[in-house]
C-alpha cells in the first residue's frame, strides 16, 4: 500500500542516502542529533502504550474471567511469544522502515486501543448465547494478545534501521539506546495504567485514549522526521490510514457511556440501579425496588442475593455466636448483613468490622434497599468500621482482642483471596482470638467445590486450630462465577455455601441456646449440614501458604 521511493540499483547506495556517504543529513528536516532525540522519544511513547495494552488485557481478562494469574500467564505468554515472530516478520520491512513503521503504529493504536472495548463486547452479548459461544471472550483475549504482541515485536527491528539512517553506529550501541528507551517507557506505562488511566479514566477509555496517543507519535515521527523517504502516495495514505484511525477511537470515546450502559444491561439485566468503579473493584447493584429482589454483584461475581441471603448470614454468623460474644470482629461483610445478624444477640459490646472497600460501606449505609436489608446496621453506636486489608490489619490487632471471628470474605478459589485463606492469615486471626473464642470462616461451597473447601479446613488445622465442618443448602441458582446468565452456567452454579467454625479447643457446633432465633436456620439443619460436609471430606489436603497457595 505504502510505496517508497524506488530502491538503488545493486550495489549503490540505499535510497535515504546520499552519494557520498551511508547516512545524509540533509534528507532530514531538523540536525541528526535532534532527530536521534525524536526517535528515542517515540520508542520511549510507543514502548508505554504497547505495556498499557498488556496490562489492560490482563486486567479486563481477569476481571470477566476470573482467575487472574491464569489471565496474565496467558496474555504475557501469548503477547511474548507473537513479539518474537513480529520481530521476525518485520526483517522483510526493513527496506520500507518509514512506511513500515508508521503503518504498523497506526494499526497497534487501531488493535490495542479497540482490544478493551472488544472484549468487553463479547463478553456482555455472547454469554446470553451460550453453547460454542461460551469460550468467545477466552478465544478474542488470545486473539488480541497475538496480534498486539505481532505489531510490538515489529517496532524495534523498523526503529533500529530508521535510528541507523540517521547517523550510522555500531550494532551493540545502538541496540543500548533503543532498549534503555522502550524499558524507561515501559516503566512509565506500567505505572500510568493504575495509578492515572484507571483510576481517571477506566478500563476502556484509558485504551482508547493510549491508542489515540500511539497514533499520534508514529504518525508524527514518520510524517515529521522520515517523510522524504516517501512517495507523495505513501504520505497521503498514512496521513489518512491515522486520521481514520482516530475517527475512529474518538468515536468510540465519545460512544463509552453508551456503550458501557447497554453492556452492563447485557450482562446483568435491565435492573440496575447503582454502577460504580471504585478502587478496588467495580460494585453494581440490581433490583431492590417494586418488589425485585436486591443483588449486590462484586467485580461481576454475585456476593449478595435477596433471594437467599438470610441462609447464607444466618449459617455464618449464628454458630460461632454459641459462647462468649461480647467483642466480635468481622473481616468483610462491607454490606452489613453479616453484621446484621451479630446485632441479634443482646450481649454484644462492640463489633469491628475491616472492610478494604469503603465505597461498600457508603453504600450499605446509605442506599435504601441495601440499608433496609442490613436493618441499618451501621447506625449503631457499637459497630466501628475500619477501612483496610485484613491481612494487614490483623498483623497490627491486639492479641486476645476478640469472642468471635467472622470471616466473611470471597470465594478462596479467587486468586485475589487466596492470601485471606492461608495458613499465615488463620495465624493471625488464631492470635486475635479471646480464650475460649471462635473463628467461622466461609470456604466456599462443599458440594461442588470439595478439595478448595477440604483445603480451607486443613489449612485451619495447620495454623493450629480444631474445626467443625458444615454447609447449607438452599442457594439460588443464579450465576457461576461471572455473570455470563447462561443456562450452562446456572446448572453448574453452586447450590449451597460452605463454612468452617474453628477454636483453640475442640468446636461445638450448635446455636446458642439463649440467642435469637434464626429466620431459616435450625439446630437440625446445621446438623444435617455437618454430616453433609462431613459426607465429602478428602484427606492428606496440604496447606495453603502464601508462598504455596492451593486454591
């Protein structure tokens, strides 16, 4: 598409130099020194946009798709891989490196900044199709990761001989300039993505935006600095192949709101209410007017359901509070319906809840269908609220501070929660615990998830403390593990929750006698609960540390 200037015949001179010599300054519009500069800037910009779309495919891949070491090791694997046959690919550009490169930048900016957008896309309108459909966002994550790998790996190759046109220089001097400029750029690219672009911007514009700015580098560097070697033809093409590219990305910024509307509409229905991004993940809220049951949905994995909440609260909380309760520590619950139920038993002085997500806890207090479900919890004077992560909080608690422990954190096979399900952590609580004091912790479910829930209590054991298994059915069939809403997925959705109530002495397994009276919860459901998960216990289940998490 892009034509050079005709080559030299064999044996003369390339065609960007002049007669006298390998390189000619007076091809180039500003002095060699200057455009050094200029090329080493544009590596140091291309080398940040090209490690902000990797970091945001690992992002959004983890966030749709769980997981997220596996989402990294696939993106970084891929992306790598496709690098090295870009790079190889791009040794038959070499006589066009000008217009090589700038048609390579303007298709990354086209690839990576639209890859978010695209994901995102799939994601939300073919997980209503299901069937072959179901591996459609795995399947564009791959495909994305190669081709933006593919493009990155074509720059360096085309950058060496336009940085080599300039003023000529050994092979190892040349190679330091360009790596120490990608590796600076890449630095700033890596720090920009979660500390400005997404916490400013989001996941999809941020990508939009980098595209925009790749765009615009590349297309400057070749048009600006390289442009007499190209023919008029060439120039105009690549003058047009970016603005149309950029059309095309600042469409789709100005489309964002938009189109991020109808794809959480896709995704979780035309009910919701309340859609935020905070800094720790995104909160979405559904339902909870003219009768439609409230869901509270947690980076898209379902946390809370009005459907079936007291079950799971009650058989969290209400075990553990048999004995001594008077000072409780909560670790989660930022919904307040775990600390709903502690406020049931009158002996309670104080209950301190750490919450890592502070916008949670606003919502909790503050939204009238959460704040009616949790009964106003955080209203009352004994409840105190710190927002923190709990692992680190708990290495800063007093000892022996605490009756009951109530673990009420996500699901241990999440990556992310792994290091709230291991043996160093159930330590920390062990040393937060009164004499005679309870730990309850929720372990995911039994039914179909044995050998994580089997885990959760043997890494339990390991920090020193006796367990009490059990579970509780009843959970509704709603979503898996993301909210793809299809048949397939809520067939294989987990139908019960599982928990592990833990002490320093053996755990009696009973609700207090003197206590309230759950809504859903009796003494023969919790045994029957017992021998449930009793009923499916593995054995010899090593421990999950944090230098060796089993999840």
């Amino acid at each position: 598409m892009i034509e050079p200037h005709a080559p030299a015949p064999p044996g003369g001179p390339p065609p960007w130099s002049a007669p006298g010599g390998p390189a000619d300054p007076a091809r180039l519009p500003v002095r060699p020194g200057t455009g050094r500069f200029l090329v080493l800037a544009g590596v140091f910009v291309c080398a940040a946009c090209g490690l902000v779309y990797e970091l945001e495919l690992v992002a959004l891949a983890s966030y749709l798709m769980g997981d997220s070491v596996t989402q990294a090791s696939v993106v970084l694997s891929v992306m790598v891989f496709a690098m090295g046959i870009g790079s190889l690919a791009a040794k038959r550009l070499r006589p066009l490196a000008a217009a090589g490169f700038g048609a390579v930048e303007a298709l990354l900016a086209l690839v990576g900044g639209c890859s978010a957008m695209a994901l995102y896309a799939v994601f939300a309108w073919t997980g209503a199709w299901g069937g072959m459909w179901a591996n459609g966002p795995r399947c564009l994550l791959v495909a994305f990761s190669l081709a933006t790998g593919l493009l990155i790996g074509a720059e360096v190759p085309l950058l060496m001989e336009l940085i080599q046109r300039i003023r000529r220089q050994d092979a190892g001097g040349a190679v330091a300039d360009l790596s120490a400029a990608d590796y600076v750029g890449a630095l700033v690219g890596g720090l920009a993505f979660p500390f400005l672009l997404l916490p400013c911007l989001g996941q999809l514009t941020g990508a939009l935006l980098t595209g925009a700015v790749n765009a615009v580098v590349g297309g400057a560097l070749v048009l600006g600095l390289f442009r007499r070697d190209l023919s008029r033809r060439a120039c105009w093409l690549l003058l047009v192949g970016n603005a149309l590219v950029l059309a095309v990305l600042a469409s789709a910024a100005v489309l964002v709101d938009d189109f991020e509307r109808a794809a959480r509409q896709a995704v979780y229905g035309e009910d919701v209410r309340v859609a935020l991004r905070t800094a720790v993940q995104e909160v979405v809220l559904t339902g909870g007017t003219r009768g439609r049951p409230l869901d509270l949905f947690l980076d898209g994995r379902l946390r809370v359901s009005g459907r079936d909440e007291p079950r799971y609260h009650e058989a969290l909380v209400h075990p553990a509070m048999s004995g001594p309760h008077a000072r409780v520590l909560i670790l989660g619950g930022g919904d307040g319906l775990a600390v709903r139920e502690v406020l049931r038993h009158r002996a309670v002085d104080r209950i301190d809840v750490v919450e890592l997500d502070a916008e949670v806890v606003r919502l909790a207090r503050t939204d009238p269908a959460l704040s009616a479900l949790n009964r106003h919890a955080f209203g009352d004077p004994r409840v105190h609220v710190t927002t923190d992560d709990a692992f680190g909080w708990l290495r800063g608690a007093d000892p022996a501070a605490y009756d009951v422990v109530v673990s009420d954190l996500p699901d241990p096979e999440m990556t992310a929660s792994a290091k709230l399900y291991s043996q160093e952590f159930y330590g920390l609580a062990r040393r937060v615990l009164a004499p005679g004091g309870r730990l309850v912790v929720h372990a995911g479910p039994v039914a179909s998830g044995p050998r994580a829930y089997w885990t959760v209590e043997a890494t339990l054991r390991a920090a020193g403390l006796r367990t009490a298994p059990y579970g509780t059915g009843g959970r509704h069939p709603g979503f898996a593990d993301r909210p793809d809403h299809t048949p397939a997925d809520r067939s294989r959705a987990p139908r019960d929750w599982g928990f592990v109530l833990a002490a320093r002495t053996e755990p009696r397994l009973r609700l207090d006698p003197d206590g309230p009276r759950p809504r859903a919860l009796t003494q023969a459901a919790l045994a029957a609960g017992e021998r449930a998960a009793r009923g499916t216990r593995i054995e010899g289940l090593p421990a999950s540390t944090l230098v060796h998490p089993r999840y």
